[in-house]
C-alpha cells in the first residue's frame, strides 16, 4: 500500500539552472506549475529556464519563471506536463507545536535520489510573515522547497526555506502554507479543482478528511488556541443548532470563552464552508465597518463605496445568494444592532457571541464557568505544567490539587485562568506560590477597584499582577499597553506607536527611530497575554476587562495626561481624509470614534482634539454616515471657539464642514446660514483674495443655487471663479470646479450657449489634470450632455450619456449613487426620443439604487418618481402616472419644503397630467400654483416660468370652448 509519504516523493522535482553549479528542490502544487523557493532560482536570467528533473527522469521537463516574491523567499514555476497523470500536494493550513514533520528533497553531496528527513514543529516565528521552525530535522544545502508535511493531517502545511546550522542537529525553518496562498491565492482553486478530480491523495487521509483544501475566504482574526480544553458539548449543540437552520449565540459574561469556543467551532469545521467571515459587533460603527471588511474580502465591487448603506445591503444580498458559508458576529452584545441585518437571511449559518440575557429569535446557548477539573486541566496545560493535549491523569496528584484550588478561586472563568497560566509559565512561578500570591494580595487589589467591582475579582487580579510585572520589565511596554487601554480593543493599529510615539511620553517617544526597540517592547507587553497581536495585520487587541482594570488603576490626573497623549498622537497619525486615504482612516476609525468619548470625561481642550473630530467627523460624512459625523463636528467647533473666540479662520473652517454636512441632507436654509457664517469671519480675515474665501462663496453659491437664488448665486460664483484664475492660473482644478458650478447655473437660468462654453472648459481641464476615468471627469461630461439635451441635440446627448453611465459603472462599481443620477438623465433623453422600453429600464434601476442608498425619502427619489410617472403618462398608464406624480410632489414638499422650484416644476408635470384626463379645474389650480412658485424664484422670462404660462393659456381657451 502506498503511503502519503510516498506520494509526496511522486510531488517533488530537483531543479537547476543551466550553466549555474549547485540546485535546489521543488514540488507539483497545481497541474503545470511547480513552487520552491525564490533563492532556488535566483540566479535565473531571462530567456533561461530551469531544468526539471523527476525521479529518475533526467531531463524531465523545463520550466519558467511566473512569479516571484524575493521578500517572502516564493518563486512559482510553470511548465508543460508529458504526463497527464502526474500528482500533486494537498495544502492545508493546520499545524501545531510538536506534531511531527516529514520532508523529501534532494542535497547536493551522497543521495542522488533524493533524502527523506523528519523531525517536530517547535512553533512560529514573531515576524510579519511568520515562519515556521522545526527541531531534529537537518535540512542539507539543495533541499531548500521541499514540501512540508504535517505527519498528523498528512497534508503540506509549509515550505522548508533554511537550515539554522549546518554543523550539528538544530533544525531549520519553513514558510507556512497560508503565507504561500496569501502570495498565491490562483492556487486555492486549482488546489480544489485537482483534488476534486485526483483522489489519490485524498483516499490516504482519514475518512471524512478529504474535503477541499481550505475556506475559499477565511476572515477568523485569530489562530487556533493550542491550549483550548472542553467546551465539547458545546461545540456538538452548537454543530447541531446550525444544521437545523437556526442562527445561534454563544453567551455567557465577559472573558468566559465565547469568543474561543467560536474560534475553535471554525477551525474544526472550516473545510465544510466556501467562506468564513467574521465581524465584530459590539457597536453599530463596528458592525457596519465589519460588513466593509466582508464586502472587500468577497471582492464586491461597491467595497470602495463612501456609503455604508449600499455596502450592507449588498453584502446581505450576496449571503441570501449563496450558500456554504458561516457569519460569525463576535461581541453582538446589542442585538438590536445585528437583527435587522440578519432577518430574512437563511442560506448559511449565522453563530453570534454575546452577553445578552435575552436573544429572540436566535438559539442561545449558555456558555458557563469551567468545572473546577476541567478549569485546572486548561490550567496545566496552558502554565506548561503538561503537555498542550495531555489528560487530567498524567498530571502529578499535588499538581492536580493546587490546580483545582486556582481554578475554584478563579471561578472557572477561562479568560482569568489564561492569565495565571500565562504569568506562571513566564514568571517561572510554582503553583503553590501563585496560590499564595493570589491570595495574599487579592483583597487589597480588589479593594482598589472601587466601582469596577461588580467585575470577576480574578480576572482583576491577574490582569494587576501581569501589568505590574510588565513594569519591572520594562516601563515603555507598560506605557504601551496603557495607550491601548484608552482605545477601542479590537485591532488597534502599530503605526500609532511606529508615527506618533513621540505624544506617547518619554518611554514611547524614542521607539518610532528605533524599530527593533520597537520590536522588543512590543513583545514584552505581549509576553503576559494583556495584548495579542496580529502580525499579519500589524494590529493588537486588548480584552475590555484589561482596558477597565489599568484604567482603574490610575489616578484621575493619570487618565486624563493619557487621554491627552492619546488624542495627539490619533491627530499626528489619522491623514485628511480624502479618498487615496480611506483605507488608513477606516483602520483608525473605531480609534477615533474612542479617542472622541474622552474628550467630555477628561475636558479636553487643545488644537489636536478639534482637529481630529474635524477629520473623523468629514470622513464619516464621505462615508453618508451624517448622524454621526454631526455631533462630531458640532464638537470641534465648540472646542475651537473655546481655543480662538469667533473670529478665526478655524472657526471658519468648521462653520464651513457643518454647512457642508447640511447640503449633503439636502437642508439648504441650515447650510446657507452656516455658510454664510463662515464667509463672513474668512471676509473680516483673509480678505476677498484667498482661496478660503472663493471656497466660501463657491459653496454658499451652490445652496443658493438650489434655493432658487440666482441672482446672487451666480454673483458668488464668478467671484469665486475670478479669485481662483488670479491666485492659480487657469490649469487648476479649482478653477475647473468653479467653471462647472457656475455652467450648472446657467443651464438652470436657461443661458445654454454660456453654459456650454464653461462646461467644455471645466471637461478639459479636468481630463489633462485627472485623466478620463476620474469621478470629477465624468461629472463634466455628464453636465455638457445636459446641455445638448436642453438643445434637443438628441443624438449628441444620448451618446455622452451613455459613455456616462458606462464610466460610472466602470469606475465605482455597478451599484453606486452617481451612476442612479447618470441612469435618470440617460432615461431621459430615451423619453425625448419616444425609446419608452429603455427608459423604464434605466429609470427602475436608478429608483432601486437611490433607495439603497438614500432611504426612502429624498429629493433625488422624488425626481425619480416624477420621470416614471411622465414615462407612464406616455404610455397611456394613467393611473399609475397619476400616483406616481402625487408621490413625487409630496415627497419633494416634505424634503425641500414648499416654496421652491422643483416643486413647482411637480406641480406644472401634474396640471399637464390632469388636461390630458380634461380635469381642467384640477389642471388650472395646480398652474396657478406652479406659477406662484416659479415666478418669484426665476422671474418672469426664465423658460420654464413661459412653459407653465403658455400650458396655462393654452388650458384657458379649451375651458372657454367648452
């Protein structure tokens, strides 16, 4: 019988370069390619390829380069199979320390054939990329890419890259499979595809262990816990509760393994999922950026997206689509927060942890403290005491007793026994005096907690008596996990250490020129479990109940010196938040949004703090999340108020943002006033030549725009467009802006011609300094194919409206609010053009974004709504026109207010609706209105005001012939 040691020899090449001495080793990972290391083949120059010989085939084959990644030490080789039914390794992931390891490769001195060598993992490096280290194997010079097996899983969990001596027996290190696939990831489904077809590697595993390779999308932000005891009733209701189609929580009190149990559930069972995501949904900021993440990781194409509604409601489409996949919401500790989301999704499986008492509809299942046996099993294990997986009997029976009278002490609450487990391995303290330890100081410090005391006392005393060794170790990794304590838990990002560490304190400030001090301080505050960190993702998490005992430790002048440290360095580190910069603010967001609680507690008033709500609050408005950009906002102009009185240009400057974040809600008067506000102080300043000033009236002109204001906003306009030109020439985009606002103007106006011109500058400007394809670009030309439309230039306009909506779709995704925009004017000109069919195409799916997008009332679904309803009327649909006009005249009435001219322009559709059905009464009183609308806005020789007097006369002589 053949063995799946054998097999991996059948998967492994020697390689050579021609003309080169020396060769490395290499395997068949997929059908035609071949991986090893990039040092293998280092001296490869183009057009050479390397000689592949294959068991006793010399001259196999040849191969050429596809990839290659220097830094990770990955090069990936194709070539053309003689033979189709050659094999390949199976990929997995899993790997343990002290599972015993086998590879085959081929040194350069006494095995010709090639040498097998086994040996045992000995864990992980600390890198960035973490690598693989394994004692008693000795990797020879030439066996560099040979595949790594995991005798246990008999699947290849690595790559062997180095030996660490080649003198005597000290082992040598790997490269992990998941760091190949992160490089790779074409191979997770040729890896799947082979497999499914080839089952020779497969019938070698265990029965039930030849599934795919891997989840296709893997987001579990933690490795396996090694030391994870128990829980297997659990795990068996919860396996249960799934199947039976029933989303279900894990829930119990902080720190009692909810989150591990999951953690373990996923790695047990993620070979029968094609996804497994995860999303922290402690709160609603949180949740919904869990759901940004899920978008990106499922490669949606509406994952750059700056509203987050759309985001959510495409990702809950794709998961009612597909089947296969499990959601796991960690924290849900609100589940009003998680519940809309998840009703009507039932294709997967949803498993929730959470601390609430009462779940609804959502299976909850009970996690309680560990019984004192199995709490003093996780104990030995975890203080390396035992082995990882060894049983409670081949503990010695003093150990056994000590263990238990800990864990009793501890309550069993996993989280605390972690923590003496942890601080006993690395303190090298016996059982014994930890017992005495702990209970000897344990009333003192719990007596210091004062209002934190409705806290597991245990969990207060490790995490106390951790933190105080982390000091007399070293005073910058105490300060460090200090700065985490003010932050959100979850992914707290290095740079806020490697950029801003000189607001951190003396301790800190030192360690952004020195990285590898950087390095080591980091591991010291993670040596006691206080911190985890991630060093794929550069980030650390801290347990709240860590957060509230260091902060309870401190005096109130202390916590709030390290608020204030902490709001500088946000400051120093979060950028202007324009879209090249969404990525870093979304990382530091749930910092920020942190960092902005502190701000009242502590009184905090200085520059920093202002300036960082003032970008937290515009990112969140880039984002459509007004609610709380709002306050966030209102708060940076208090604080700059305090710091500058009225008149400052910062003052200004948040005047201005407020009255922006009111036009983006389409409330015109609050803008207007908001920004005229900030004129006036930028005016009493800066004076009329700044550029901050033409801003100003470039954005009061357009609220006054839409106010129906024309005279003087186009006034602002051109001062603002005048300003621009002499203070940056007429190649700026500034200059382009004002150019295009001011033509949206005049085609309001009816002054075509003029807007014309403006338009074909502002298009030209923006493509020589944006290209093409940038958002701005295709405003313009989206704005010029207005004016031919208005010309009845038909075919002009219907090809840049199409080129429009074809650019929009390319540049941010199928689904995005310009491109619901775009569709309405494509519909349009469809209109004009009798094109009834595609019309109504372009305008049902422009309504289906808009309200993804804007909810259900919005002046742009009403214009929707108004488009349908004329596009009914020509189709002889009377009374849906009729209802669909009524919509749109009272949604725009409750989101404009009445005086205004769209709603004017509603009331003159609805008049030429009723003629139509020769309800003349009902016409003429709704021109009238129309009328009393339009001509005090727009005067009385704007077209559109001609339009309605003319329907209105034409209405009077077929009343008076009647």
């Amino acid at each position: 019988m053949i063995h799946v040691e054998d097999l991996l020899q059948q998967c492994t090449v020697k390689l050579s370069i021609p003309g080169q001495q020396g060769w490395g080793t290499g395997f068949f990972v997929a059908p035609g390619l071949i991986l090893t290391c990039a040092h293998v083949v280092k001296a490869l120059v183009a057009p050479n390829r390397v000689r592949v010989r294959w068991q006793q085939q010399l001259d196999f084959a040849e191969a050429e380069l596809v990839q290659r990644v220097p830094e990770l030490d990955l090069a990936l080789l194709q070539f053309t199979p003689r033979d189709a039914d050659l094999p390949c390794v199976y990929l997995d992931e899993v790997l343990q320390v002290g599972q015993n390891l086998y590879f085959f490769g081929y040194p350069d001195e006494d095995f010709e054939h090639g040498c097998p060598v086994t040996g045992s993992c000995e864990g992980f490096t600390g890198d960035v990329s973490p690598l693989i280290k394994f004692k008693q194997a000795q990797v020879r010079p030439g066996m560099s890419g040979s595949a790594l097996l995991n005798q246990q899983t008999r699947k290849i969990c690595g790559m062997v890259k180095f030996t660490r001596n080649r003198s005597f027996d000290l082992g040598g290190g790997a490269i992990p499979t998941r760091v190949i696939l992160e490089q790779f990831p074409q191979l997770q489904e040729l890896q799947r595809e082979f497999h499914g077809r080839d089952r020779r590697w497969s019938a070698l595993l265990e029965p039930g262990d030849s599934a795919p390779i891997q989840s296709r999308i893997w987001m579990v932000p933690a490795n396996r816990n090694p030391f994870f005891t128990g829980r297997e009733t659990l795990l068996a209701k919860i396996r249960d509760c799934l199947a039976a189609g029933q989303p279900t929580a894990f829930c119990g009190l902080g720190g009692i393994g909810k989150t591990q149990t999951a953690i373990e559930y996923a790695y047990r069972y993620r070979e029968e999922y094609e996804a497994v995501l995860w999303v922290r949904a402690e709160q609603q900021g949180e949740f919904i950026s869990g759901l940004v993440e899920i978008a990106k990781a499922l490669k949606l194409p509406i994952a750059q997206e700056r509203n987050e509604s759309l985001i959510i409601s495409v990702v809950e489409s794709w998961l009612k689509q597909h089947q296969n996949w499990l959601l796991a919401l960690d924290n849900a500790d609100d589940l009003t927060v998680v519940q809309p989301f998840l009703r009507g999704i039932d294709t997967g499986h949803i498993l929730l942890t959470s601390r609430a008492q009462a779940t609804g509809s959502i299976k909850r299942i009970e996690i309680q403290q560990m019984a004192p046996e199995e709490g003093a099993l996780f104990l030995l294990r975890r203080a390396k005491v035992i082995e990882e997986q060894a049983e409670w009997s081949t503990a010695p029976a003093d150990a056994q007793a000590l263990a238990v009278k800990i864990a009793s002490q501890m309550d069993g609450l996993p989280l605390a026994l972690d923590q003496a487990g942890a601080f006993i391995e690395e303190t090298f303290t016996s059982l014994e005096d930890y017992l005495a330890f702990y209970e000897a100081e344990g009333v003192k410090l719990l007596a210091e907690r004062g209002e934190l005391a409705d806290d597991h006392p245990s969990v207060t005393v490790t995490f106390s008596l951790a933190f105080e060794k982390v000091m007399e170790r070293n005073l910058a990794s105490a300060d460090l996990i200090r700065v985490c304590a003010f932050l959100s838990p979850d992914d707290i990002p290095e740079e806020l250490f490697r950029q801003a560490a000189v607001e951190l304190g003396d301790d800190l400030k030192t360690l952004s020129e020195r990285p590898l001090d950087l390095a080591k301080v980091i591991a010291e505050a993670s040596r006691f479990s206080l911190l985890y960190r991630n060093p794929t993702h550069r980030t650390f998490s801290i347990h709240r109940l860590v957060q509230e005992v260091l902060r309870a430790r401190m005096s109130p002048d202390e916590r709030c010196l390290w608020a204030e440290r902490i709001v500088r360095a946000l400051n120093r580190v979060f950028p202007e938040p324009d879209h090249p910069n969404w990525s870093l603010c979304d990382r530091l967001l749930p910092h920020a949004r942190a960092a902005a609680t502190l701000v009242d507690p502590y009184q905090l008033q200085f520059e920093a703090v202002s300036d960082l709500l003032d970008k937290t609050a515009r990112y969140l408005r880039e984002r459509g999340q007004y609610a709380e950009a709002k306050p966030l906002l209102q708060a940076a102009l208090n604080i700059r108020r305090q710091l500058f009185g009225e008149a400052h240009p910062d003052i200004a400057t948040s005047l201005n943002n407020l009255a922006s974040l009111h036009k983006d809600q389409r409330q015109y008067s609050e803008a207007e006033l908001l920004y005229r506000q900030s004129l006036e102080i930028r005016l009493l300043l800066l004076g009329e030549e700044n550029l901050d000033t033409a801003t100003s009236w470039n954005d009061l002109a357009i609220v006054l725009k839409a106010r129906d204001q024309y005279k003087e906003a186009e006034l602002l306009h051109s001062k603002a467009l005048e300003t621009r030109r002499k203070l940056l020439g007429n190649d700026h985009l500034d200059v382009a802006e004002s150019l295009n606002n001011l033509g949206v103007l005049h085609i309001a106006q009816g002054r075509y011609e003029e807007a014309k011109s403006l338009f074909e500058n502002a298009l030209s400007c923006r493509k020589k300094l944006l290209g093409e394809r940038h958002p701005r670009t295709i405003s313009s030309l989206n704005n010029l194919a207005a004016f031919y439309r208005n010309q009845k230039q038909y075919e002009q306009a219907e090809a840049i409206y199409s080129q429009v909506v074809t650019l929009s779709h390319e540049v941010f995704g199928e689904i995005n609010h310009q491109k619901a925009s775009y569709l309405n004017n494509l519909a349009g000109i469809y209109t004009d053009q009798g094109k009834f069919s595609l019309a109504e195409v372009c305008l049902k799916e422009a309504l289906t974004i808009q309200k993804q997008f804007l909810g259900s009332e919005h002046p742009d679904i009403a214009l929707t709504l108004s488009n349908l309803g004329a596009l009914n009327e020509d189709l002889g649909n009377w009374d849906e026109a009729e209802v669909l006009y009524r919509q749109a005249l009272e949604m725009k009435i409750r989101t404009l207010g009445k005086e205004t001219s769209s709603v004017g322009a509603s009331l003159n559709n609805l008049a030429k609706f009723y003629v139509g059905r020769k309800q003349y009464e009902q016409a003429k009183q709704l021109y009238l209105e129309a009328l009393e609308i339009l001509e005090p806005n727009l005067g009385s020789n704007h077209p559109h005001v001609k339009k309605v007097l003319s329907n209105l006369e034409d209405l009077l002589k077929t009343m008076e012939q009647q």
